[in-house]
C-alpha cells in the first residue's frame, strides 16, 4: 500500500465474517492480518467487533471490513445481522481439536442459509504450528473443501503463516466475482455508474463499490 492514499481512498469496500467454534483463533487471525500482532492471553470475545485493512488486488484497493464473532452458542442471536451483507467468511477450525472441524459443517450450512450463493468461502484449519497435536489431517479437509466448492488453507496466527494468503485470497475471489457481475451487466459503463452498490445479495448491503473521489493518486 502506497502511504499517498488516504484511508478512506477505496475502490471497492467488501465485508468478511469469520466463523467457527470458540478458540479456534479466529480473533489472532484477525489481529494479525490487521495489525499483525498476536496475543497469547486466549480471551473470548464477547458479542461481535471487526476490524478494516486495505489491500491492492489489481489496480484497485480493495478495503476489507472483517468481522469477528464469539463462537459460543449463547450469542448465536446476532446471526442474520452478522451475516447480512457479507460476500466472503473465513470458516475456522482448530487441526488440534477435530470436535472444530466436525462442526465446520454445521457452520457453513449457517453461513449458506443467511447469505448470496455468491459469497467466497475459505475453510481454514488455524494452529498449523502445532504440529504434534494435529487431530485433522488436510486430506479430510482438502477432501472437504473440494466437495463443498471452498477453498482450504492451513494457517498459524502464531508463526503469521498463510494468514496474509487466506484473507488476500479471499478478497481477491471476491474482486474477480464481482468485476465478472459488473462485465455480465454489459459493456456499457453507465450501466453502472459509479457508486452504486454491486448487490451480491441482500439491500441494505455494506460491501459496496464506493464514489471514487477526483485526484485519487
């Protein structure tokens, strides 16, 4: 990212919900792809808190909004709004503890019933590092993901492995389903004028192609 652009200079602006069990690290997921830092003080989270980073996918900088959930059932009320207008989740399981990835399903029928066919999946096994715990084999989930039509990676919050890729995968899908919705919509450029919200499924939709100021560079 070019320091000349100001913060709020953003082509496209996409929401992505991490989801999963509690514990599996998807706060360290989050804190370390947006401000790369990583707490081993494990604290749930309680309710619902995101966090914005910007990245360059093509010419265009796309600001990620991530949200973050408490995993625990008892919290399980905000669902639709935490869902609604999101067009990419990052769906965490722990590979040291496969209860997680056993419940990976029941969150992706979750994520599928409240958002667009659209939205980009990624299955993430977190705690990569932990080698000698591992209770998931990436076969299982490699094997998973192919069947339900997601992408998979392996990270580690701790090491700062493949976290960068899973989330920069996941807004780059995103950017490529929702530049070929824009050319499906014809090549005529004031069939979508500026600003107006790429709908990728529900109205009132935070991930948006924003107004693109004069003079951005």
């Amino acid at each position: 990212m070019g320091a000349y652009r100001a913060d709020d200079d953003y082509d496209y602006l996409f929401k992505v919900v991490l989801i999963g069990d509690s514990g599996v690290g998807k706060s360290n997921l989050l804190s370390r792809f947006t401000k790369n830092e990583f707490s081993l003080e494990s604290k749930s989270t309680i309710g619902v808190e995101f966090a914005t980073r910007s990245i360059k996918v093509d010419d265009k900088v796309i600001k990620a909004q991530i949200w973050d959930t408490a995993g625990q059932e008892r919290y399980r009320a905000i669902t639709s709004a935490y869902y609604r207008g999101a067009v990419g989740a990052l769906l965490v399981y722990d590979v040291t503890r496969h209860v997680t990835f056993e419940n990976v399903e029941r969150w992706l029928k979750e994520l599928r019933d409240h958002t667009d066919t659209n939205i980009v999946v990624m299955l993430v096994g977190n705690k990569a590092d932990l080698r000698h715990l591992r209770a998931v084999s990436t076969e299982d989930s490699t094997a998973f993901a192919e069947r339900e039509h997601t992408f998979f990676m392996e990270t580690s919050a701790l090491e700062s492995l493949n976290v960068e890729n899973a989330f920069t995968e996941v807004l780059t899908q995103i950017y490529r389903v929702v530049s070929k919705k824009a050319l499906e919509i014809g090549d005529d450029p004031a069939a979508l004028p500026k600003g107006r919200t790429i709908d990728v499924g529900s109205r009132d939709d935070v991930s948006a192609v924003k107004k693109s100021g004069c003079c951005s560079s």
